[in-house]
C-alpha cells in the first residue's frame, strides 16, 4: 500500500526526492544531448504552412512515382 506523503518518514520524504533529483539530472542531460543532435544536424522545426506544402509535394511526388512505375 502506497503512503500519502503525510504518512512518510523523513527519510522516505528525502529518498524520494534523492530519486526525483536524479530523474530530473538524468532528462536534462537527454534534452542537452538531443539539442547538441539538432544543432549538429542544422535541423530547424517547420512552421505550420511550410509542413503542409512539403506533406502536399511528397503526396504529389509519390503519385508520380506510382504512375511512372504503372507504365
């Protein structure tokens, strides 16, 4: 059974938070490396309408793709 945080020990209060610290160390070192990876890779997040466009011309290039190969 799960105490509420009222019911916990001292010790069980700072365990927790000791596990929290390193959870949170452990994210912030995944998100420094994920940001070194996109700036490694130039890579720039797309506005919404340029998403579209490029979604449009992969649906239009794969089309084509079809018909060329049906010939």
């Amino acid at each position: 059974m799960k105490k509420s945080t009222t019911q916990m020990t001292k010790k069980e209060l700072l365990d927790i938070i000791r596990s929290k610290d390193e959870l949170i160390a452990s994210l912030n070192d995944r998100i420094d490396e994920l940001e070194g990876m996109a700036i490694a890779s130039a890579a720039s997040p797309m506005d919404a309408d340029s998403s579209r466009m490029m979604a449009l011309m992969n649906q239009r290039i794969k089309k084509l793709e079809e018909t060329i190969n049906d010939q």
